[in-house]
C-alpha cells in the first residue's frame, strides 16, 4: 500500500475529494503522518475530520492507534471524524463514522459492505449537516 499512496492515482483521488468539499465551500488541509493520511475540512460552522483510506478494499483492518488519533483529534478541533473511501462501482466517497467500525481485539475493522447502511455519501453529509444547523 506504501506504494500506492505515493502514486498518482492515490493523489488524484485525494484531490478529487479535496475539490468536491470546496465546492460546498469548505475548507480543506491534508494531513499525513506516517501511514495515516486525514483531511481537516471547515467551512466556519462544521469542521469534519476524515481517515482517508485508499486503495479500496471490501474490509480493512485499521490499527487501533489510528482511531483513537482520530478521536483525540476530533475532540481537540471540535470536528465531526469519519472514515472515508472511494467505492469504485459508484465513483463515489463513502463516509462512515466510527461507531460503524467493529472492534476486534487488537484492530477496528470496516466491513464496507455489511454497514452501507450506517454510512454517507458526500451530499448526504453536507445536507444532514446544513439541516441540523437550522433545527
């Protein structure tokens, strides 16, 4: 996967999500440390913070360093943290908050496909998002 991440193809995916949060006006910062790569994404009200995970895999095993990173760091910058992936099929990123993810003792794992139904798209996100502010 070290290979893949340093490819073209992982930062073009990475930009083609970085573009369609700017399009609903966000702003966005990557962030990799080691083998973790997240994006930081606000648009003055809402901060989300994402654990991209590419390439795509049906299940993925993430160290559980990562989540509890992503944790701390969603607490500290009062942002919303998910797990998100390209699913090929539909060309389009998947947005899964962490209580969707399976702890299995040394490890979370994400089943893509056994929690479609606990997961987002990004236009669903953006407009759950937009309704809670005006609740």
């Amino acid at each position: 996967m070290d290979g893949y991440v340093n490819s073209e193809a992982f930062l073009k995916r990475q930009d083609d999500l970085r573009r369609s949060l700017m399009q609903e006006n966000f702003d966005v910062l990557s962030i990799r440390e080691r083998e973790l790569y997240l994006m930081l994404a606000g648009d003055g009200e809402t901060v989300f913070i994402f654990l991209v995970l590419l390439p795509y895999m049906d299940v993925f095993e993430l160290p559980k360093a990562y989540i509890w990173k992503l944790r701390r760091l969603a607490t500290r910058f009062r942002a919303r943290p998910f797990v998100t992936t390209m699913i090929p099929e539909v060309r389009n990123w998947f947005f899964v908050p962490l209580t969707a993810l399976r702890d299995d003792g040394s490890c979370f794992v994400l089943d893509v496909e056994a929690c479609r139904h606990k997961g987002f798209y990004l236009h669903r996100l953006i407009s759950e998002e937009l309704q809670q502010r005006l609740l």
